[in-house]
C-alpha cells in the first residue's frame, strides 16, 4: 500500500499528529489569552477570536510548504500563528506594543508577517481572495511551485470579489486554495438565511468547474490530508480547489458579542465536538501516553505565558512611528 | 526624437520597461490580441505573449488583487483599468488594501505595481465613462497619482512608474488619445513628483493637468496676444508627491494663482494648492487665487453640453480677463 496517499486515514505518522495537536493547543492557548487580556484592558479595539477553530489554522499550518503564502481575514491569529510567527508578535501586536508584529500599525485585524509567509490579514470581506490569485500568479509566472492559500468565512461566499477571485483563479489555473471555514454565522445572522444554497462555498463550485468539496473542519487529520491532496495538485499545475470546512465558532463573532443569538443547545453540541478534545481522544486511541499529551499542553501553556509577559514588558511604540512606511523609502512625504 | 501619438507612447512605455525587466507584466481587460479599447497598447501580446501580457475577465476587483498579490511577490505588474469611472467598482482594493499595505505592515510589504486607467471628458461618453477623478486617488495616503498630458511624459512617466517600488496610479486623458507630440529616442524615464513649466509669463501662474494644460497653453497665447496678459503655465504632472517647491516659486513670481481642473468643484486638487499656496505665500499674492473647474455636477453626454461643462479655453480667457486687471 501507499502510505503517502493522502486520503488513506492511517497515512499519518504520530510526529505529524503530535505537531497537530502541539499547534492547535497554542492556538487555542493564545486564542484564550488574547480574551483574557481584552477582559484586562491590555488589549484594545476589537479582537475575533477562531476559539474552535483551531483545526483548519492548523492542518492547513502543517500541511504547507515554508515557502508557501497564507492570505487570511481579520480572524486571522491562529492562521499567522499557524506559519510560524512569533507568539510575542502577535500578542504584542494585540496590545500595541513595540514588539508587535506590525510595529502597532495593524493591529489584531491586520496581522502579518512576510519571513513566515503570512502575507496579511484583511479586513474587508473578499479583499484578499484576488490578492491570494495574483500570489498565485507570480508563483506559476516565476515557476516556483509555491501556492497560495486563502483562509474566509462563509459569509464571503456572497461577495462580489470571491466569485470574481474564483473566475480568475479557474481560468488562470493559478495554484490558489481557497478555503472557506464554514462556522454557520456570517456576523450574527445564520448564513442559512442569507445564502441561496446550502453549502455556501462548496454548492458554488460547479458554477466555475471546481469539485464540491466539504470537509469536517474540526478534524484537523481531515483538514491536513484534504490540504496535502489539494495543495500537490496546486503545485503540480492542476489548478485551484475551493474547500469548504464545516466548523463553529465557540465565542461570539467579535469581542463586541456575546453570541447569544444562537439557539439553546448548539453550543453545547460543538463542544461535544470540540476540535481538541476529539483529537486528544484520538491520540490517546492511537496509543500514544497521556503523558506525551500533558508535555506538549504544559510546553504549549508556558509558552503563551512567555509571549505575554514578553508582550506585557514591551514599550509602546515611539511617536516618530507615526509617520514612517507610507512608503518604501520610509517616509510619509506627499510633497516637497 | 520620434512624433509618436499619446496612444503611442502608451505601448511605449510599458513596451521599454517589459523590455528591460522580465518581471514586468501587463494585465487588464481587452488589451491583449485586441490591443486595448482605447488601442493604447497595440503590439504588446504580439512581442511579449500572453505570458506577460495577459487579458482578464470584466473583474475589477480580480485585476486589482491579482497586481496586488503579484507585487507582493516578486513582480511589478502594470494593471489596467478601462476607465477610471470603473475604480468605484475596485476601490476597495485601491483604497483599502494597496495604498495601506505598506503603512499596516509597518514596511514589511511593498508594491511596486502601477494602475492605468482612462480618465476625463470630450468623448461624450456620459457621466459613468468621462469623470475626471484624480481626486479620488489624491485623497487616499500611499499611492502616488500621475496625470500626464503630453506623450513625452506618457512614456516617461509610465517608466517611472513601473520603476517605482511603490503603488502608482496613472491617469491618461482619454480625449488626448490621438494628441501627437515629440517622444526622445531610447530609453526614456521622466521623474516621478516633478511639475514642469511651460511657458514663463509675469502677471498670473497657470497650474493645470492633462487636458487642461493645453488649454491653459491656448489660452495664455490668446490672453497675450489679444489682452497683453502674461501667463506662466505649470503642468502638475504629478498630484502624489506634489511639486509646491514648483509652484509655490511660480506662483510667487507672478502674484496671481488660477488653477485649471476637470474635475467637479468640491475638493479638486486645485483646492489643495489654493490652500498650500495661501498657507505659505500669502503674502506674495496680488489678488485672490481663481479656481477654474467643471461645475458640481454629473457630466452630461450631448457635445454641446459636455463642451460647455468643462473648462474651455474661452471660458478660461474670459475669467481670467475678468479678473485679472
């Protein structure tokens, strides 16, 4: 048997699913933190949390290539974290501290960081699904091999720019994974009752070629295997895959909501499918020991404290700031 | 020196630069095989291929993020906008996304890519195809805005451009299509930010852009000759960065400031030089500065209407004799 092929479930090796499980953690921990830190007033502005869904930011993380590029949205902390970006960074960044990522000009929407390959966070709905094909574009104009894969919510699903994105992407046959993680709420409203087709994302696909494909987006070996399988074909000049991940968002859509225009219940039903629990079942059925699992939940635990107190201590950032990088000599001039 | 047309100098332009750096690539909607609506760039599939020069979709937005995440990584792609009416429909990417990029990743990207797009009036196209929006591009910080009005300076200023590490837009004149004018030979690069003085004149300072500038030189050439009024006239060139070393010395020579725009009245790029220039040279003004522009007002399309809507040389001989003692 091929063991490399991707859709065979017992495919993957216990470091890649420790890694899974190591990077989910950290992304559930820092998620968790960066409330905690808002509930202190460390953090200002607004904040959208990917609280249960750590597994798409994670298979996806683990599955890409160094040299590949992340575009993702404003809920976009795990997918920076997930290529690699220094926690403190990030975190720093929340707090708009001078060890952020973006210096404090960004912010938690706008998260960004180039060295990994995490090629921006973007904030208005669909903006960075044609930024991702033109990622793409230079990637199959330069032969590189690289791809480009673009993290949305479902409520993007009914913009202009993600059907304009898929067109161009299809008919340019530009190595782009388009992944739509599905977490039932486009803001506060149910995407059911503002979306023509069941599946957003997916039910669109055969408008431009592309396979329906829909994934269970809480179980990160199904998002890795899916990212692997899409992500070769990419490589190899097939083209782009529009994935659909079912999911669902533990906290609200933005620090600003409470989440409570969900029905009684449901909450409580994704937890039972809590993307870690059922992974750290998983492992522990796999066969590996409890105490490898407490390791990395211990290691991933002190780690985000670290990047806290390192992000806490950071000053803020110096006023000569404000006017630096408009441009690329630095300046902010507009005249002479 | 070769007399090349303002289309011309178009293909030109991104002609020496696709020439000079593989990574230079052109996309945009008909201006492939078809050579482009406004046939601005003809010859450019046949010479660089559908590699390099490629035709996309009616998708704005496509065109915008695909030059955008291009630029990103590693190439300097020229975009194409038909008409610049059409950037409403992409504004986002404009304004939100390729302009800001830079400022929100504190540096970490640059985008060395450049937006073409027609702009302006005198085609009777109505008012969604002959708007005169450079306003809108000047108003955003982080992209550079060009608005050339002679083929020289289409083809140097797109080289510019493509050069430039950061985003620029460029706004041809649409009605200057067909204008024909003397293009150096060789590689030609003009400076991005720089004005240039036309003519020297002792009694008012002229300050135009595109099609403006050349009837602010017919109409210097009536008011001298008729009126024994004496005009500089200064082509702007470039609103993003501004030339106020430029103008503030032109205009301080003469004492009397008139701009001439195309666009409609509120918050034309006039205004913000009647503002620098009253800011920092009051003192050197003989009279009140005149602005010159298109009424507040959608365009119309009829060509006796579109012609009395937009600054003529006569309505600018007029107001300036009116005004000027």
């Amino acid at each position: 048997m091929d063991t490399t092929k991707p859709n065979e479930p017992t495919a993957l090796g216990h470091d890649i699913r420790l890694e899974l499980y190591r990077m989910q953690l950290e992304l559930r921990y820092c998620e968790k933190r960066a409330y905690d830190l808002f509930l202190q007033n460390l953090i200002k502005g607004t904040s959208h949390l990917s609280l249960g869904q750590e597994a798409i930011a994670a298979g996806f993380g683990v599955a890409m290539r160094p040299d590949d590029w992340t575009f993702c949205t404003y809920r976009g902390h795990a997918h920076t974290l997930a290529r690699g970006a220094s926690m403190e960074g990030v975190l720093g960044e929340l707090m708009g501290r001078q060890c952020g990522l973006l210096g404090g000009k960004g912010g938690s929407m706008h998260l960004t960081d180039v060295s990994k390959g995490a090629m921006g966070s973007y904030a208005i709905i669909g903006a960075h699904l044609p930024v991702a094909a033109g990622a793409a574009w230079s990637a199959q104009y330069r032969g590189t091999e690289q791809v480009a894969v673009c993290f949305f919510g479902d409520g993007t699903t009914n913009i202009g720019a993600f059907h304009e994105a898929l067109n161009f992407s299809v008919v340019w046959k530009l190595p782009v994974i388009f992944v739509c993680e599905n977490n039932l709420y486009m803001e506060y409203t149910p995407i059911s009752s503002v979306t023509a087709v069941e599946h957003p994302a997916a039910d669109r696909a055969s408008a431009y070629g592309l396979e329906k494909i829909v994934v269970d987006g809480n179980d990160a070996d199904e998002v890795y295997r899916t990212a692997v399988k899409y992500m070769e074909r990419a490589r190899k000049g097939g083209g782009p895959a529009l994935i659909e991940c079912m999911t669902y968002r533990h906290s609200g859509h933005s620090r600003a909501d409470p989440g409570q225009y969900r029905p009684e219940g449901e909450l409580e039903r994704w937890l039972e499918r809590d993307p870690i629990k059922i992974y750290r079942e998983r492992l522990l059925g796999l066969g590996i020991v409890e105490a490898t699992l407490t390791d990395i939940e211990g290691a991933s635990m002190r780690k985000v404290d670290e990047a806290t107190e390192t992000a806490k201590g950071s000053p803020v950032p110096t006023l000569d700031q404000i006017e630096k990088n408009v441009w690329a000599d630095g300046s902010a001039a507009w005249r002479n | 020196m070769a007399e090349l047309t303002y289309r011309d100098a178009v293909a030109a332009g991104i002609a020496q630069e696709m020439r000079r750096d593989e990574n230079v690539v052109f996309l945009g909607e008909d201006i492939g095989a078809a050579g482009g609506v406004f046939k601005a760039t003809v010859g450019l599939f046949e010479e660089f291929g559908p590699r390099r020069v490629r035709d996309t979709p009616i998708s704005e937005q496509a065109i915008l993020g695909a030059a955008m995440g291009a630029a990103m990584t590693g190439l300097r792609p020229i975009a194409e906008i038909m008409f610049s009416d059409f950037l409403a429909v992409c504004w986002d990417l404009v304004a939100n996304e390729i302009a800001k990029t830079r400022y929100m990743t504190d540096g970490q990207i640059t985008l060395p890519l450049v937006i073409r797009t027609a702009n302006g009036a005198g085609s009777r196209f109505g008012a969604q195809h002959s708007q005169a929006v450079e306003n809108w591009a000047m108003a955003i910080p982080g992209i550079k805005v060009l608005a050339p009005a002679f083929p020289a300076d289409v083809k140097g200023l797109i080289a510019a451009a493509v050069r430039d590490p950061d985003p620029v837009i460029i706004f041809e004149q649409k009605s200057l299509y067909a204008f024909k004018g003397e293009v150096p030979d060789g590689e030609h690069v003009e400076p991005i930010g720089k004005a240039k003085v036309l003519r020297h004149g002792t009694d008012c300072t002229i300050v135009a852009l595109a099609l403006m500038v050349h009837r602010a030189l017919a109409a210097a050439e009536i008011l001298e000759r008729d009126h024994g009024i004496s005009c500089t006239v200064v082509d702007v060139r470039s609103l993003v960065p501004l030339d106020t070393l430029t103008i503030l010395a032109e205009v301080a020579k003469t004492g009397r400031l008139v701009t001439i725009e195309e666009n409609p009245r509120l918050c034309g790029w006039g205004a913000e030089i009647a503002s620098i220039v009253a800011d920092e040279i009051f003192w050197d003004l003989d009279g009140p500065i005149i602005r010159i522009t298109t009424p507040h007002i959608p365009l119309p399309s009829a060509d006796w209407l579109e012609d009395n809507t937009i600054p003529s040389v006569e309505r600018v001989v007029r107001e300036i004799r009116e005004k000027i003692d």
